[in-house]
C-alpha cells in the first residue's frame, strides 16, 4: 500500500456508519498476515499523531480492519512496524 511517494488514504466505516479517513503510513507482512499502521487524516499537522495498528482480516468474503487482541501478537507487531517506520526515517 505504501509507495515511494509517500501515503496511502482510506475511508473506513465503523460498526455505527461513521466514516474515518484514514493515512496508511506503513504495512507489514508477518506470519501470513497483513497489519496497517494508521493515523486520522484530519488535514492538521500534528507532531505527536496517535498510531493505531490494525490488521486486516476477511470477514464474509470481504477484507476489513480489525484490532489485535492477542497482546503478544500485538507487540510483535508493533516492535517490527516501529522498526519499519524509524528505517525509513533514517532513509530520508
């Protein structure tokens, strides 16, 4: 989802029919699976924005975000998209 000329945007609609536009700003394969780190993309410059890592799963034959329950699985992940991201800090 990420290229190189920067993020990805999405709309999510939650349970209630609220829509989220969402930046992508990295995906990582681990262990068969798909995780997104995202943030809101409410248009204003924030020097702390709040990362939330989903990871998408298949739900009726359609593709949506879901959170992580499994505390470890979550750690894991977030330690590898950290890793990712800070790489790709020191690239630029």
């Amino acid at each position: 989802m990420i290229d190189d000329f920067g993020s990805d945007f999405m709309t999510i609609v939650d349970e209630d029919g609220t829509e989220f536009d969402l930046e992508v700003l990295s995906t990582l394969e681990y262990n068969g699976e798909t995780y997104l780190a995202v943030t809101l993309a409410d248009g204003e410059e924030n020097d702390n924005p709040e990362v939330s890592i989903l990871k998408s799963v298949e739900e009726d034959g359609e593709p949506i975000l879901a959170a992580i329950e499994d505390e470890e699985e979550l750690e894991a992940v977030y330690s590898l998209i950290m890793d990712q991201l800070y790489e790709e800090d020191e690239e630029e």
